[in-house]
C-alpha cells in the first residue's frame, strides 16, 4: 500500500529514466496493467532539475502518471557512469553528462531530491560495485552502504512516501548475507538488492538472490533491481523476491527483440516478412491486438519509429502480464508447476542487456 | 462518400508515406479527426510489396486504419528520387533507393498496384516537374500526364476505388490553365493539382492555384497535393480547393515545431523550459490535454521519442480541428471572416519543409 494506490506483488517496474518510459504514454502503461514506474533521481536532478517539478506539482503530474511511482536513489550511477563520479565517504560528486556541471550526490541530498520529486517509494543512497572489483572493494562499498542507509533513514522526512533500503556485498553469498542481515536491522518499509545486472555471469545470480534475499524480512516488499529477462523474474519470484524494474524491455524493444512464450525473438528475421499472425497469438496488447508480425516487421524494415513503441509495449505487457499470472499461481499454491512450465517453454538466449538505466540521449540503434 | 465513409470537406489527410503515419497507431490519428489517410504507391510497392498487402487483405487491414485511404500513384517520386527514375514516355524505370532493384512504373501499373493496394481512392500515374526546369519542360510533363490520365482510366476496373486525376503545367498560370481543362474534360471522381510543394517561393502559389483550380469542376473534389502549412491550407481554401496532404505536421513535429495559433512555435526554446500551461491553451488534443509546454520540452531536451510523438499528434489535431472549424464557417458563409481572422494572429514562416513525402529511411534528427 502506497500513497498511489495498493500494489499487489510480485511486481514488473517499467523503467522511465527520465520521466518517460520510452516511447509511451502513461495511458498505455496503465492499460498494459502496469501500476508502479521508475523514475531515476539523478537524471531528474541534472534534467529537467528537482525545482521544476517541484513546482509542476511532483512527478506524477509532471509525466502524469496517477499510479505509484519509485525513485532509484543516483546510487547505480556510480557504477553506470563511474568515469564521471568522485567517490568520497561523505558521497559522491559526479560530472554531468549533460553539461560537465558538478553535481554533489549525499544520503542527504538524495532523500532530500526525491522528497521533492515525490514518488510514492524513495531508495535509500547506495553504492553498488562493477563486476571485476575485488572481494575488498565489494566489501567496502557494502560498509559505506550500510552507513549511508543509516543517514537517510535519519535524513527522511515524508510521511506519505516510504524508503526502502538497498543491500549490497558484491559476487560474494557470505558478504552479500551479511549486508542483507545489517540492512535488515535498520527496518526500512522495504528491502532492495542492489549491485546485480552490472555485467556479473548469469549463473551467478541465483546464489547471490538466495544469500541476500534469505536474511530480509519477509514481511516487507523484497525488490530484487535491474533484473528483467523473464526466466531471471521467474527464478527470482521462487526464491522469494516480490518486485522488478528493468530497462530490458523496452531496450529489447528498440532493438527489434521481442518476447515470446517460446523465447525471445527479433523481429527483422526474415521468417516475419509474410507472418499475418500476430506477434504473440492470444496476447492482448494492442500490438498484437491490431497489427500482424508481418506489419510490425514492415515498421522495422522501413525505421518506422512505430515500430519501436509497438515492440516496447508488447514486452511491458508480457512482464506485466508474466506477473499476473506468477502472482494466480502463488494464490492457488501452484507456482513451481507455474514456473517449470513456464521455464520448460521459455527458450534462454544469452548476451541479454540486463543494465538498470538507459545511457542517456541515444537514439535507438535502428 | 468513399468505400470507408463519407469525408466532409475541406479535409485534411495525414500523409502515411510507407503504411504508417510516423510514430502514430491508426487510434490516435481517429480520435484526433483524421479520416483519410494518405499512402504512397511507390514506396508500398518496393516495401513490403502489392503482394504482402494483398494477401493481408488490403492496406485498411494490413495498417489496421478503418477510415478512408488515398494511395498517391508514385508520379512524384519521379521528382523526389530524380536520379534514381529514368522516364520515356510509357512511363518511368526507378532503381530502388533500398537495393537498386529496377521498378517499372507506367500509368497501367500504377492503377494495378493501386488496385491490389485497395485504397478508396487512387491517384492518376503523372510527372510533376521540378522548380527551377524550362517552360518547355513543364508544357511536355504536363502533356505526358495528360496522356497517362487517358491511360489510368481506361486501366482502371475496380469498381470500390475512385480514381482522381492530376493536373500539371509547371509555373505558368496560362499552363497551369490549359492542363487543369484537359483534365476536366476526362471526368475523373475527383481532381487535383499536382506539382506545387517542390521548391517555387511561396507568393506563385496563390496565381497557380487559382488558375488551375478555376478550371476543374466544382461539383467534384478538388484536391492540392502536397500543402500542408496553416495559412496554405486556409489561403487556398479561399481559392476553392476542397482536399489536402502534407507531411508537414509529422515532419515538424519530429523537428520539435508545432502549430499555435500565433504561429509556428519551436518547443526547444528556452522559454518553454518552466511553462507549465499546455502547448495550446484549450487544444483538445491528447499531447495539451495531459502534459505540460515544459514536459515536452523536457521531453525533446533529453531526445525521447515520446516528444516526437506527442508533436506529431498535436500537429495533426492542429490541422485537422482548423479544417473543421473551416468547414464550419462556410456553412455559415463566414469563411472570409473566419480566414481573416485566423490569418491575423497566424504569424508565418519562412524556410519551411513543404515536400511531399518523406525521405525514405532517415531517423528523426534529434
């Protein structure tokens, strides 16, 4: 339950970095069933800046989006723009992408920054680590974590917005318990794994969700960042995670890679250039609703940018609707059947993009 | 009245170049009062094929648009892919700007194609020329196309589909004059004038229009290819033409330009930066009805595709309400008053992109 409304979990988050989900209206999102979006607090700070959507009346209005919003805290940019942050244990000065302009990021400003954005969910400050860092390194940041976590748990002042607090530890389960036990101790109104999808072998994330989602309470919301390939939200929901955010589909999407039961596909394969049936047969997205694959190959043939917003659609709803049908299952105690069926259909594709944030002022790739 | 509904005029057709008016769903374009869209034959034809679109039951279908299509025959590809068209008098050899392919294009082919396309309405194969050529190459374009209109007739079968004809006659109004009579003579379902929008200073079009529109009867639509700025569209409604196309709104929006009723505006002035009110006070389109001026801005500041889209979307809605609120005002026989009205505050331009049909291919510049 959040000020926007109640959530039901497990949850899907369409990432909209900055203020937009790419390529789409709230209007789609909600009617995809999507009900909690993302928005970045770093990004916002440089652009458009906190005062002018203070003064539109916070951020739902601004991007007018009357669901729940979450506000990632600046924190995974120290890893996903680390040639531009000066990291201190006070916090970090970053180097704007935009302009070159500094830009001091602290516990306390980034409570202070999303307060005034005002999302439903705020993050506590964290520093992740990139994946190659020593087992020191990993350790260190997860100490500075756990500290900051305690800073903006004394520096958050809204009642109606909750914080949640984001554990660390690195590549390793022991170090990634023991991070999760203290942040657990701190009693945030919810508990994030953070540092994962930051280039880490896949086979690793299974062990390193257990380690750490195993010492947070279950009796709050488990939110598991930047994970967003749907056999890694169904091995993650089993292992008790409750909430997802991820720019996969939508990137995906951009890309001409769409989601299907029986595995991901590109849309430019030649085998759709006369395919009448829709993308995904009994999917109710609008995409498939209205359009035949052999249409929406055309579009990416062609660069239509119709293409792009059609394909991201499709894949939000496929997570979101994955969601929905993984939370009938947990109902009906049936969710392992659920996922073995799933995950025995759902052919796996390597090389996936499983980065939190979108690199900023890109065109897509098309 | 066309296969797919009665189109009140003046109207304006949104021009769908390659089966999409560009980053928009056949939904947006309805609710914003569109109800002819424009498709061009030639790029149908080398991309996705007559064939694709046939089997997928026709264009309606295949673009999933449920109000009226006009399919333009390809005659102006002869200018806009000047280099690549090779003309004699049959007709016109291109060499695909995709792959090089020969495409052979005569005033029969282009009836069939149009056919197969199945739009309500298609166009007369002719050869526009380019500003800047000879009167005595006008005076043979414009005999060429007459000829091909005789040919587009006797061609034509299908029963469901209007066929419109196209007058030519370059620069001069004597010429103009002369082609348009010709063209009257053969009782085509409707008329147009073809061959502005490519290039000539914008104070020819009044004298052209006038003497070519005087000469086609005002019992059948009149239809001016390829103008689509507000003051043109009000301006030549005044001359007596009924129909119009442009990719004007589309083209500006992706440019960040959108339609006021002061004028042309462009959203990434800094002046936009913290303006809270819509693009267009009252502006009942879905881009003022649910975002701010500073959003938008925001939007195109930090290259998000959804700026491109709620422009182009507004841009539409712009023409389209001025057409209706023009139509309005000669059943009350206050067009005069209304045209003076809206020129007034209308502030025009210069420089703008007035060409027909999209370059194939190219992504926004943004």
């Amino acid at each position: 339950m959040v000020a926007h409304g109640t959530v039901e979990t497990p949850v899907f988050m369409p990432v909209g970095t900055q203020a937009t989900v790419k390529t789409l209206v709230p209007d789609e999102l909600a009617r995809a069933g999507a009900r909690v979006l993302l928005a970045n607090t770093y990004h916002l700070c440089l652009r458009p800046g906190v005062e002018l959507i203070r003064r539109a009346g916070g951020l739902h209005r601004f991007m007018a989006w009357n669901g729940a919003l979450l506000t990632d805290s600046g924190g995974f940019q120290i890893v996903s723009l680390a040639d531009l942050a000066r990291l201190d244990d006070d916090g970090v000065t970053f180097r704007s992408h935009i302009d070159g302009s500094q830009h001091r990021f602290t516990p306390e400003t980034a409570i202070d920054a999303q307060e005034s954005i005002g999302a439903d969910i705020a993050m506590a400050f964290d520093q992740p680590i990139r994946w190659g860092a020593s087992r020191e390194e990993a350790q260190e940041a997860a100490d500075r974590s756990a500290a900051w976590a305690e800073r903006c748990l004394r520096a958050h002042r809204r009642a109606d917005q909750q914080v949640f607090g984001i554990c660390q530890g690195g590549f390793d389960p022991a170090d990634r318990r023991e991070s999760a036990q203290r942040l657990a101790s701190l009693g945030f109104q919810g508990n994030a794994v953070g540092g994962l999808s930051v280039g880490e072998p896949k086979d690793l994330l299974g062990p390193l969700l257990d380690a750490s989602l195993s010492a947070l309470p279950e009796d709050r919301p488990r939110y598991v960042m930047g994970v967003g390939a749907p056999e890694d939200l169904i091995d993650a929901i089993g292992r008790g995670a409750d909430m997802f955010d991820c720019v996969l589909p939508t990137r995906l999407g951009r890309n001409g890679a769409y989601f299907h039961p029986e595995g991901r596909r590109n849309i430019l394969n030649a085998r759709y250039r006369d395919d009448l049936a829709p993308l995904v047969p009994g999917c109710d997205c609008p995409a498939c609703q209205t359009f035949s694959t052999a249409y929406v190959h055309h579009l990416f043939r062609a660069r239509e940018i119709l293409g792009l917003r059609l394909l991201s659609l499709h894949n939000i709803s496929f997570l979101v609707t994955l969601m929905v049908d993984a939370r009938a299952a947990i109902g009906e105690s049936s969710f392992s059947e659920f996922a073995a069926d799933f995950l025995s259909r759902y052919r796996t594709t390597t090389g996936q993009a499983r980065s939190r944030s979108s690199p900023p002022g890109r065109m897509p790739r098309l």
